[in-house]
C-alpha cells in the first residue's frame, strides 16, 4: 500500500493508477447491495414517505398561489406544480460527480411552448443530456401564469427569473421539514409503482405477477424520463445490423427461388466462387 488515507468526503475504498494508463485511477466501491451504500437510498425513501402526510395540504398551498400578487410566491407555485404533476428536476441540483441538469427553475423561455387552451410543450435538455419532449395539459390559471412570464421575455431568457434552487427549496422547507424538490420525483415514482402493483399482482402467478411490475416499472420510467444514453457505437452497430438484415433477406429470396425450382423437380441454382447465385448450365435448369 501506498498510504492510508482517510477522508469522509469520498465513497471509494481504495484507488490506484492505472499501469497502462498512468494517468488514469482505478477505484474499489462498496457493492450497490451493501448496508451502507442502501442508506442514503433507505433515508430518500423515508423522506418520500413522510410527504404521503403533508401532499395535500402542499398541493393546496401551491394552487392558491397560482394568483398571488406576489411575482416570486407565484413562480414558486407554478415551478412546484410542474415538478409535482411532471416529475421535473429542478435544475441545479447535483452531486459532485454529476453533469450539470437543466431543469424546472433553469428553463428557457424557448423551452415551454404555450398551445392553447391549456397545453404546454416542453423540449429540453436535461441530466446527462437526456432530451425531454412532453405536451401536456394544465390547469388554466398555470397556463395563463406560464404565458406572463414568458412576456417581454426572449427566447434564452430564464423563464422563471424570481427563482432559482435555493429559493424553492427553502419555501419547501417551511411546508415539510427536509422536504426539497428532488423529494416529489421520489414521491410520485413510487406511489405510481405502489398502485400499480397492488392493483394487478392480486391473485395472478409468478409469471402475471413479473408482468405486472415490468408495465409498472416502465410507466414509472415514462414519468421520470429514464432513458439510456445512445452509445458512441451505436451508429457503428446499426450499420453492421442493417448490413446483416440486407444479407439475410437476400439468403430468405435465395431460399424461395430453390423453393420454387424444387416444386417443379429442378435442382438448385448453383453458386460460383463467391458464394453468388448463378443459373445452372443443364437444360433441364
């Protein structure tokens, strides 16, 4: 060993330099099934079920606010809103060892397109780069208040320009101990999984019982815009996979002409030295 080293601020158990690259380190992790590693997990998900108590009362608060006088009360309303019902981020909420998000506080003017009478589009760029494209319906007065911040704006202005992260959650603080934005996602994720499950896996098998919590599990990736990353090999890989399909179906059309020869008691067309199809010379061919 090196050295020892103690320092609270990291996850890792040991590194090293790579010997092929010295300028790279390698990392030892705990596994993602360890005790301590589950406990930031076990810690957000108690915090999502503490708000099951007060939602009511925050979706309350925040829909009387929709009209308040107050130009900053009103965009917290309407950023709360839309990270309840949509599962947004809100923007600028990140660990150290995570891209920068674009997100509900952080959005552009050019980003919410206002589609009368009450439908918003989005489409932006959020964590890791993840496009986000969603129409959805709203209630009126948050789309009339979407419409009034957009007013005298332009297109890379901020859309909600009396707030940013910190602002929201501090107000969300006053309405939960410890709640902050990043809390609704885990909220609203979870109790779409619970319904869902205690929904369907009644009296169904194991088989009906998987099914169940696929579809959940999926609907519950739809809310949060989980999408994997398209590969730096992904164009490489789909060429070669179209290249393959282009050969199969000229294997499968090669099958049914011997096919149809066979029918009529003629032999197969012969292929010449590069495997290519080429008519037999035999007159009866």
């Amino acid at each position: 060993w090196k050295e020892v080293k103690h320092d609270n601020t990291v996850t890792w158990l040991a590194f090293w330099n790579d010997p092929i690259n010295p300028k790279e380190f390698k990392y030892v992790f705990l596994a993602a099934s360890s005790s301590l590693k589950g406990q930031s997990d076990r810690e957000k998900y108690e915090k999502a079920r503490k708000l099951k108590d007060y939602i009511h009362s925050i979706r309350a608060a925040y829909t009387k606010d929709f009209v308040s006088r107050d130009g900053t009360r009103r965009q917290i309303a309407v950023a709360t809103y839309l990270i309840d019902k949509l599962a947004l981020r809100a923007g600028n909420e990140k660990d150290d060892d995570e891209a920068d998000t674009v997100g509900c506080c952080t959005l552009k003017v050019g980003n919410v397109e206002c589609i009368p009478p009450n439908k918003l589009k989005f489409d932006f760029l959020g964590k890791d780069s993840i496009q986000y494209v969603n129409t959805v319906e709203v209630e009126l007065p948050v789309y009339k208040a979407i419409g009034q911040f957009q007013t005298g704006k332009k297109q890379n202005d901020d859309l909600f320009d009396k707030l940013d992260t910190a602002k929201l959650n501090a107000h969300l603080k006053e309405l939960m101990p410890g709640l902050t934005a990043k809390v609704f996602r885990t909220y609203n994720a979870s109790i779409t999984l619970d319904g869902m499950l205690n929904k369907g896996t009644g009296d169904g098998d194991v088989a009906v019982k998987i099914d169940v919590y696929q579809r959940a599990n999926k609907e519950v990736a739809i809310i949060c815009n989980h999408q994997r990353t398209v590969s730096k090999t992904h164009s490489a890989q789909m060429s070669r996979l179209t290249e393959k399909i282009e050969d199969l179906k000229g294997v499968l059309k090669d099958l049914r002409v011997d096919l149809d020869r066979a029918k009529k008691g003629k032999p197969p067309l012969m292929k010449d030295s590069d495997g290519k199809r080429k008519r037999n010379l035999a007159p009866e061919a």
